[in-house]
C-alpha cells in the first residue's frame, strides 16, 4: 500500500534575508523556523532542508539496516545512526555521510559490513539521494 506524507512550508521575503516555517501536515508533530542563514551558516536554533534530509536518511537506514537484520536472524539492541548532509551553495546537496554505531549480539564483523552496505543501498532514501556521494561508517559495538 502506498504512503504519501504533507509538509509545506510559508516563506516571506527575499532568500538572503527572509524567514520561513515549514509544518509536518501528516504527523502533526511541529512548525519549525527555517532561513538562508540556517543553511549556509550557523543554525541558531532554525532547521534546514539538509537537516531535515539528514532526518530522513538516519531514520530510515536504520529500518532498512533493522529489516535486514532480521531477515539474516539477527535483533540489533541498538543501531545510533547518523547522516550528515552537506550542502555547497552555487552546487547543491552534494553528500550525505551516514554514521552507524550497532550492537547486535551473535553477529560477525564480515556479516555486519555486508548487510550494512546492503541497507546503504537498499535505504528507499538512499534510492532518492542516488545522485549524490552516499559514504558509509559501521561500527560494531560490543553487546
């Protein structure tokens, strides 16, 4: 079955020195402030579009990666992902470096990397970010 989620966002002004708010509609969950500023320079307490990207990608690399686990008999304690969305003005959003730490008992460090890539991969974000650089660290904690 298909899923289709809302945001939208009010922008006022011009780019460099208007304001805008963007509202998760489908999850009901916020309003958050969004700026030029924020993207470019320090975030001062707005968001971005990459930071929301990066929310995106973290979360679901580690359904994927969580998925994938499973289907290979393996229950994570905890997977702590990160993704870290980089955006060059004049170019565009030009990697997202997805940081992984994990412990899942009974797993081997080979099996690990491998199903790690594989959720890289098979993340449906990863599939919508295909044109940029997608790296990958995997860290296997002790349990």
């Amino acid at each position: 079955m298909a899923a289709t989620r809302n945001a939208h966002t009010v922008w006022n002004g011009d780019l460099m020195e208007g304001s805008g708010a963007t509202t998760l509609d489908s999850s009901g969950l916020g309003t958050f402030d969004v700026t030029w500023k924020a993207r470019t320079e320090e975030a001062a307490g707005k968001t971005s579009p990459e930071e929301l990207i990066a929310a995106a990608h973290s979360s679901c690399f580690s359904m994927a990666f969580s998925n994938m686990l499973a289907k290979a008999g393996h229950t994570p304690d905890e997977l702590y992902t990160t993704a870290a969305v980089t955006f060059v003005p004049g170019t565009g959003i030009t990697g997202s470096h997805l940081t992984v730490s994990a412990k899942i008992p009974g797993i081997s460090e080979e099996e690990f990397q491998k199903i790690a890539e594989e959720a890289k991969t098979g993340c449906p974000v990863s599939g919508a970010l295909a044109s940029i650089d997608i790296s990958l660290e995997a860290t296997l904690a002790s349990s």
